[in-house]
C-alpha cells in the first residue's frame, strides 16, 4: 500500500465507532470537487511506511476500535486483501471508502470477509459519470459495484456529494434511483475552498 496520510482519530468517519483514517495514495478518478487533491497522483511516494501505521495502531487497540481506509482510491492497491487483514487481526473493525470503479476487488474483501463497512460514492447519474468524475468510467462497473455492496450481507451506505453547479435536481432523482431500496444513502455537503479544480473553488 502506498499511504499518503493519516488522521489518527476521527468520531464522524465510521458511524458507531472511533476509528483512526488511513488515506491511501492515487485515485483513477479526477473528480472536479474532490477535497482530497494531494492524494490523487498515482504515484505518488508514500508518506507513512506500513510498518509507522501498524506501529501505532498496535498502541491504540482499546481506544480506537475502527480503522477507516480511505484515498486516493483505496481498491486500486492490490494489497488492499492484505492490508485489511492485517487490521482485522490486530481487532480492528475495518470501513473501507470507495468509488466502486473496482468491482472485481469488492467481489474478494466481502468473499474474504475483510471489510465490516462500506462506503461508496455514486457521483452522478451513470449519462454523467465522466464528467463528474474528470475521466471516462466504466459505468458498467459502478453497477456491478451499488449491486455487490448493497447484496453483500455487510452495513454499507451509498453517497453523493452535490455540487449544485455540476448536479440539478433532475439528476439528483436519477441518481437516487440507482440505490437499492434496502440501502441508507446521504448527500454530504461540497466545500468549495477545498475543491481540486480551481473553477470550483469559491463556488457551489
Ligand atoms: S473524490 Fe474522486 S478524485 Fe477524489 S479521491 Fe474520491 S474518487 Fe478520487
């Protein structure tokens, strides 16, 4: 895993339990709103060794009982598998924060067992993806995704950050649509000043 920083508690990122944030390196996505720029070059070097992360998370057990795995996009590291057991062993429960372009790899962490939380972002109606998401997507994949996630036995929700410059309200219903019935969904707010396309900053 290359890993690009880490919040060492948090209260709001996984729902019931304090958890500290691992935030892995590179996403495939270029999302205009993303608030995560840094983390997005794929290749870029890592600023924690494993070894510092699990260094600490061995002193915390106790006190923090969730490890969130966040990005970057955190499913384009084929390691991920390892990772997350690696938390589990040490008693963590383990969420993992995904753009679901990765079906393939979802399909492993809930065959595995490896995940006990999902969270991931439907970014726009499937006609809009590209757009919202800076570079062509395989729409075919967030499907096969939502349907893994929402079929797969483990609490997930399904999210969406508006910006009400790039979504209308037509698309929000669309969008809504592509959420399983059973499945808890949330809109969370967009900051602007944090957006990594400049046109965005100071927007809405
Ligand atoms: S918001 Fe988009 S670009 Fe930013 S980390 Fe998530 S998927 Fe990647």
């Amino acid at each position: 895993m290359i890993i690009g920083g880490l919040q060492r508690c948090s209260f709001s990122d996984y729902p019931g339990r304090t958890a500290a944030v691992v935030f892995t390196q590179g996403c495939n996505f270029r999302c205009p709103f993303c608030h995560n720029g840094p983390l997005l070059a794929v290749t870029g070097a890592a600023r924690y060794e494993e070894r510092e992360i699990f260094d600490f998370l061995k002193l915390r057990r106790g006190r923090l009982s969730g490890v969130v795995v966040s990005g970057g996009e955190p499913t384009e590291h084929k390691d991920l598998p390892q990772f997350s057991a690696r938390l589990k062993a040490l008693g963590f429960k383990v969420k993992l924060d995904t753009n679901g372009s990765r079906p393939e790899m979802i399909k492993l962490l809930l065959k595995e067992g490896l995940v006990d939380y999902f969270a991931m972002d439907i970014k726009a109606p499937l006609n809009k993806y590209d757009t919202l998401c800076g570079v062509r997507v395989d729409t075919e994949a967030i499907r096969q995704s939502i349907a893994l996630i929402a079929a797969g036995g483990v609490a997930h929700h399904f999210r969406t950050t508006y910006v009400k410059s790039l979504l209308t309200e037509s698309d929000l219903l669309k969008l809504g649509a592509l959420v399983p019935s059973e499945s808890k969904y949330i809109t969370q707010p967009f900051v602007a000043e944090n957006a990594w396309q400049a046109e965005l900053r100071g927007g809405r």
